[in-house]
C-alpha cells in the first residue's frame, strides 16, 4: 500500500511514494500508460480516464498516486530528463580526453532525444501554454549548462580552452544549438546525416571553445561536457 500524505492546502494531497512493490509497479504502469496517452492524444486531449485504462487499474488507482494529468506529466518529464542527461559518462566510460567527451556526450544526448522525440515535443508545446512547465524547461537548460559550464572552466583552467570566454554563457549557447539541432531532425523531420550532424556539432563545440589541436589528457576532467540541451 502506498503511503497517504496530508492534504495540501486546496484539498490535493501530497505527491507520495509507494511502498510496496505492489504499489512501485502500479504507479510505473500509469506512468508508462501516461507517456502512450499524451503522446497519442496530444496534452490537452489526454485524460485521467484513458491512462487508467492503458495501464489496466481502476480509475480511482489513479488519484493514490496524482492529483492530476498535470501531474503525472510532470512526472514522466522528469523521468524522460533523468534518461537525457546520461549522468557520470567519464567514470562509465573512463573517456577523459575533452574531444572524445564531446563527441561521446552529443551522441548519448542526440540518441535519447531521437528516442523520445514524440515527448519531448509535447514538452516543448505544453511549456508554451503553462507557465508551471516553463519553468520546468527553463530550469531543465539551466541544469544543462551548469554542467557544461563546469567543464568549459576546468578546460579554460588547464590552458586548453579559451580563457576570455564567458563559461556559462558558452555553455548556454553551445547546448541550445545541440538541442535545437536535435528538435530540427527527429521532431520537424529535417534530412540530416546522423553521423555528419554529430560530427559537424562536435566541430562547433571544438571551435567554439577553441579547444587545442592536440589536446592532451585530462584525468581530472568534470563528468559529461557535452550533455547539450537548451
């Protein structure tokens, strides 16, 4: 059984966390069936009614877990954000030259997104339209390029980037273009070459940084440079 928090102001519950598996897998199951719903219906067209139906629990089920659609779509984004930001890629893959970071980071990114592209077009719409998921998505490239930042600072550190660049404001600019780039291809359908847009963006970031010809080694390199998304 799931574990009932106090009313919030307004009447609505807390968002709570099952704690049986019972309760782990029906709250997944409304998730999984929340992604097929939005991503058949569109956001506005999605309802509570169908998700129950399509992860097969009793529509009353649903509110044991979320308040709302909003909610629940708050959810699968936040869980769809955890798969596309791919954390610690240095100590899984033991890459520590910057290049191959790049390259190794945009092509995880550019694969997630191609993966949920149906999603992450629908974030991108409803974060037009509600102000709550906005934010969402404001925070969500903040995230980004927070990371990005970090590394960018310890290449400028180490003498291998250059030093007049301002590192967040580089980071921001490189990773709206990689996540630009991505929403041009796998969401409006624009007839790139994967490996000739991963390779092209790759240049842009060596450029943009004006990374060395010949880089060296970098053990102590930040975790995943170019994890790129607006």
């Amino acid at each position: 059984m799931a574990a009932q928090a106090p009313a919030a102001d307004g009447g609505q519950k807390q968002p709570i966390t099952p704690r049986s598996a019972r309760g782990v897998r029906t709250r997944n199951a409304l998730v999984v069936a929340a992604r097929e719903v939005f991503e058949r219906d569109g956001y506005l067209d999605a309802r509570i009614t169908d998700i129950s139906k399509a992860a097969h629990v009793a529509s009353g089920s649903f509110y044991t877990y979320f308040n709302s659609k909003e909610e629940i779509f708050e959810a699968l984004v936040e869980q769809v954000q955890e798969e596309m930001l791919h954390p610690h890629l240095r100590e899984r893959t033991g890459i520590t030259d910057p290049r191959e970071m790049i390259d190794a980071s945009n092509r995880e990114y550019l694969r997630a997104y191609k993966k949920n592209a149906r999603l992450m077009a629908l974030f991108e719409q409803v974060a037009q339209i509600d102000e709550k998921f906005k934010q969402l998505r404001i925070e969500r490239g903040n995230a980004f390029a927070r990371r990005n930042a970090k590394l960018i600072r310890s290449l400028q550190e180490s003498g291998q980037a250059d030093p007049d660049l301002d590192p967040l404001v580089t980071a921001h600019a490189l990773s709206v273009m990689v996540s630009r780039m991505a929403y041009l291809v796998f969401v409006l359908g624009q007839r790139i070459p994967y490996e000739k847009l991963v390779t092209t963006l790759n240049k842009i970031w060596e450029n943009g940084l004006q990374l060395r010809p010949e880089a060296p080694r970098t053990p102590a390199a930040p975790d995943a440079p170019g994890v790129l998304d607006g």
